[in-house]
C-alpha cells in the first residue's frame, strides 16, 4: 500500500489552516531553521515506503533521541531501571523542575528531559564510548551510516541549558546522578543534536513495529515484551503534557521533539515520521500532530 497520495491529500487540506505555531528558540541555532519546510515518510514492516514533501532532508532530532537512548539503557541495563525513573505521565513540560523535587529527584518517566538526563547518567556507567556508541547504534537501526551530531546546536544548547542543568544539579543533590555533570550532559546535549530526515526516523523506529527485531538485519534489539512496554512509555509520556491529546486524536505511541519531528508507530504494521518545524504551546509540531491526526483519522489506522 502507498501512502503518497494520501500524503498529499493530507498536505494540500493542511495548507488551508494556518500556522499558529512557532520554532522553537530558546536554543538559538533551532530557529535558524525555514519553519515552512515539511516531511513524511513512512515505513512498513514488510518493507514497503510512502514519502511526500522534504521527506529526505536531517533536521534537529531532539527529544526523539530520548527513545534510543532509553531503548539503550533498557535493553542493557541489569538493576531494576525503574529504581531511577517512574513510568508515570508527567501532566508537566518537558523540562519542568516542579514535580522532581516532590519526588525527591526521580524522573517521572524517561521521555521527559529529567528522565533522559538519568538515562545518560545510567549510559555513562554502562558503554565504553557512550557518544560514540549511541550514533553507532543510531546508525545501525536505520541503516543509514553518515548521520552525526550537530557541535554547532550542541554548543548553542549548552550554552542557554540553565533549566536542563537545573535539572541535573537537583536529581544530582538527591544522589540520582552518579557521573560528573558535565559528562553527562555533553550526552545529553549531543544526543538531542543528532539530524535525522524522516526517512531515516521512520526506518530506526521500525524495529518498535515488529516485536523488537530490526526488520533489514534481523537484530533483535529488545524483547517482544520490552518492545511493548517501550511502545507503552510512548503512548502514556511521549508528549509531555500532550500525550493525551495525542493518543485522543492519533491513536498511536510516539514520541516528539522541539526540532519539529514527530514519529508514531503502529504496531505490526509501520512506522512514520513527520516534520513540520513550527511547535505549539506544548513544544509538539503544530502542523506535525494535525497531519498525523488526519491521517489516522483517513486511514482507520490507530491502534484503538
Ligand atoms: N534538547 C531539548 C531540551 O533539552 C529537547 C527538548 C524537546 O525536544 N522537547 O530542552
């Protein structure tokens, strides 16, 4: 099945709504970016593809890096995980500070920023080369070797990161990170800057399709069981204080970032990137969340 006219469909409905959202610019770089650029690609398990638009073009991947980097974790990890980190919907923003403190410096789930900061604090401990080892894995899952880190975003959030270090110093007080800060937050800041297209998004999140194995090599990254938990955490944390909104009116786990990428994935059957740079007031792509909304809705195909 192809998607394409589908997508255009969707795309040329879509045209007649206005924007009302914004890049994101508290990292200076992001809004470098044309916010009237727009992407989709999807992929199905069987290997099948549907792209519309600048389906091929990396953009800022940002909080979509927290799922492989949890998957990382999750899947490598003896202790009990979830000594760390909750499993729990936050109802906060992503890179909010006043839940962590009630709950003595544990993240309420690993999608939000907190979480992600503990999962690179847990793989700081766990890999040998963890910048390198993450873009490696990065690589492998989507079968596509020359993405990178952008030192360019990297830097500029870095240098305007005072929330994210808040963060970390408060989880660090309540003895929650156990590496040196700087360390962990140059994982942290890096991953976020990662540049994927949708292309590439819509293939590395496959493997969250079909029970945890990687549909080209046949790797199995996580267990059917874990697969479905990760899946889970996405439905329930993937849009911070969204996520309800998100599965109300899409109806599939996935996970955003504030580069303006969204991708979904609809269990046996595919998954989908979507790029429109524009966010709401959720930090979610505005045009991103209409457009997959619409194409659940058309299609019939969300998970409930
Ligand atoms: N790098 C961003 C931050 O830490 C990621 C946020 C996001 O994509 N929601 O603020």
């Amino acid at each position: 099945m192809n998607y394409s006219n589908t997508f255009q469909e969707i795309y040329n409905e879509l045209q007649n709504v206005e924007d009302t959202g914004h890049v994101a610019d508290y990292i200076p770089e992001l809004a470098t970016v044309n916010p009237n650029q727009f992407g989709v690609h999807l992929t199905t398990v069987g290997g099948e593809h549907s792209a519309f638009g600048d389906s091929e073009k990396r953009f800022s991947i940002q909080s979509i890096a927290k799922v492989f980097a949890f998957v990382m974790a999750y899947s490598r990890v003896k202790s009990n995980i979830w000594e760390r980190m909750d499993l729990e919907p936050a109802g906060t923003p992503f890179n909010s500070l006043v839940q962590l403190e009630y709950d003595k410096g544990i993240p309420r789930n690993p999608f939000i920023n907190a979480g992600a900061i503990v999962v690179c604090d847990i793989l700081v401990d766990e890999l040998a080369s963890p910048k390198e080892n993450v873009l490696s894995f990065i690589r492998g899952l989507s079968n596509s070797h020359t993405i990178d880190y952008n030192p360019i975003v990297a830097h500029s959030e870095k240098k305007s990161g005072y929330r994210n270090y808040a963060l970390v110093n408060l989880m660090k007080s309540f003895g929650n990170i156990r590496n040196n800060i700087d360390k962990v937050m140059d994982l942290y800041f890096s991953i976020c800057s990662i540049e994927m297209s949708c292309r590439e998004l819509a293939d590395s999140f496959l493997f969250l399709a079909n029970n945890g194995v990687v549909p080209h090599s046949g790797e199995q990254i996580l267990s059917p069981s874990r697969t479905k938990r990760a899946n889970a955490l996405m439905q329930t944390c993937g849009f911070y204080d969204e996520a309800g909104q998100f599965t109300f009116k899409v109806g599939l786990p996935g996970k955003s970032g504030v580069g303006g990428g969204i991708v979904a994935v609809h269990p046996l059957k595919y998954s989908i990137a979507v790029w429109s740079p524009r966010l709401n007031k959720k930090g979610n792509s505005y045009k991103g969340m209409l457009f997959l909304e619409e194409f659940t809705t058309k299609t019939e195909l969300s998970i409930f």
